[in-house]
C-alpha cells in the first residue's frame, strides 16, 4: 500500500480511481481505508439501531431506520459485488446512489430525532 499518493488533492480532474493515474499500491490504500472506514461506520449504524430500537416511542424514527436498514444490506451487497465483479461501472454507480440514499435517510433520522428531542 502507498499512502503517499493514494489521498493526492493536487490535479483533482486528471487523477481518478478507476483507470487513472494512481499507482496500483494507492488504489490499494484507497480500497483499504474505505473498507476500515466502512466498517467503522457499520459498528456506529448497529449501535444507532439498538439505541433507536431500545426507545418506547417514535414509531417514525423507527420506520426511517427500518428503511435504512434494507438500503444498508443492499450497500454491503453492492461493495461485495464491486470487489467479486472488479469495479464494474454499473455496480459502482449503483453503490454511490445507494450510499447517497443511505446518508440522506440517517440523516433525516438524525434530523427527526434532534428536533422530537429538543421538544420534550
């Protein structure tokens, strides 16, 4: 792994992960981090489900994690099928839609839950 150039902010257009100009060793490292950062994220989402799910009330809070959780599966299903299938660009497309849906939806439930809070 070469994190040297994996995280290069310099010439942003021109250098790209798929077929671009970082060395094989960054695009490992970019793999890498996004996997440890993916299952980082993963601990933070089933600690938020158990919280949520622990919680008597807000029936909707619960319904926008319940939805959550369906396009959660599907992300790890797509990130699997990128590594299996080699990074075909549909899937990669379908797995940054679904990561997009996936942030919306937390954070209308983070939304949500700040604003039923702070009126009790």
């Amino acid at each position: 792994m070469v994190f040297d150039g994996a995280f290069n902010l310099i010439n942003l257009p021109d250098i790209n992960y798929e077929g671009g100009f970082l060395a094989y060793g960054a695009k490992v490292a970019v793999h890498y981090v996004h996997r440890i950062t993916a299952l980082i994220l993963t601990l933070v989402f089933l600690l938020t489900i158990y919280i949520i799910f622990k919680l008597e009330e807000h029936s909707f809070l619960k319904k926008v994690i319940g939805a959550s959780i369906i396009f959660f599966v599907l992300q790890v299903a797509l990130g699997i099928s990128n590594v299996v299938y080699s990074l075909p660009l549909n899937i990669a497309v379908w797995h940054t839609m679904n990561a997009a849906i996936l942030m919306a939806l937390i954070s209308g439930a983070l939304y949500y839950s700040l604003i039923s809070f702070t009126k009790t």
